[in-house]
C-alpha cells in the first residue's frame, strides 16, 4: 500500500489529475455549502474552523503535489490558488439568504493553505531527491 499511495501522491505522470481533483472537490464543496440545511447538519460534528481548515489544507495538498517548480514556488502556486477557491467559496455563500460569506472563513482558507504549502516545500523536494538517487 505505500508503494501505491506514493504513486498517487508523487508521480509526475498524475499532476493534472492531481490539480483536476482538487478542482473536482473544490466544486463539490459549493455545491454541498449552497444545499439549505447542509452546513448546519454538518456543523454538529465539526465546527467550522475544523471543517474549513481540513477542507481546505486536503485541497492545498493536491495542488501542490499538482503543481510543478521548486518547492517555494509551488507553495506560492498553492497559497494563491487556495485564496482564490476560498474567495469564492465565500462570494457564492454571500448571494445565499441562508448562509452568509465571512473574512474570517477566507482567512482559515489561507492559513490552511499557508501552512500545508510551508511544510510540503520542506518535506517534498527531499523526497523528490531521494526518490532519483
């Protein structure tokens, strides 16, 4: 199994299906937030720092293993893109009268995708190095 699991992880043959799958969830995430009632049945498990904070680090996760440069850069890579899907998360959530957009979900977006990219620039040029020895 980790064999397999590092296939999927860091193969680069599977970068865009990394970046597509991010997407694919990013989408999925809208569409289960604008259901009515959804968010507040899921908000007796979690709450919504937890939820935003997981969601989002899973999706910086898969854009950095799909993105491709230095470490930096693919973190940068990653920040940027998760502020965006975090914006407009929180741009579709203010056109909904029963969910409202709040600064402070944007900003647990960005700090999710700031230290999962941080800690992936680390870990994973190290592990690129190795794996070409």
């Amino acid at each position: 199994m980790p064999a397999f699991l590092s296939f999927l992880l860091f193969d680069p043959r599977l970068r865009s299906a990394r970046i597509k799958t991010a997407l694919v969830l990013f989408a999925a995430v809208i569409l289960a937030g604008s259901i009515p009632g959804a968010r507040a049945e899921v908000g007796e498990f979690a709450p919504g720092v937890v939820l935003h904070g997981l969601t989002y680090a899973f999706l910086s996760l898969l854009w950095f293993l799909g993105s491709t440069g230095s470490g930096p850069v693919r973190a940068a890579k990653t920040v940027l893109a998760i502020a965006l899907m975090g914006a407009g998360d929180e741009l579709v959530q203010s056109f909904l009268p029963y969910r409202s957009g709040d600064v402070r979900d944007w900003m647990i977006d960005v700090s999710a995708a700031l230290l999962t990219s941080t800690l992936l620039a680390v870990i994973v040029p190290q592990h690129d190095t190795v794996r070409q020895r």
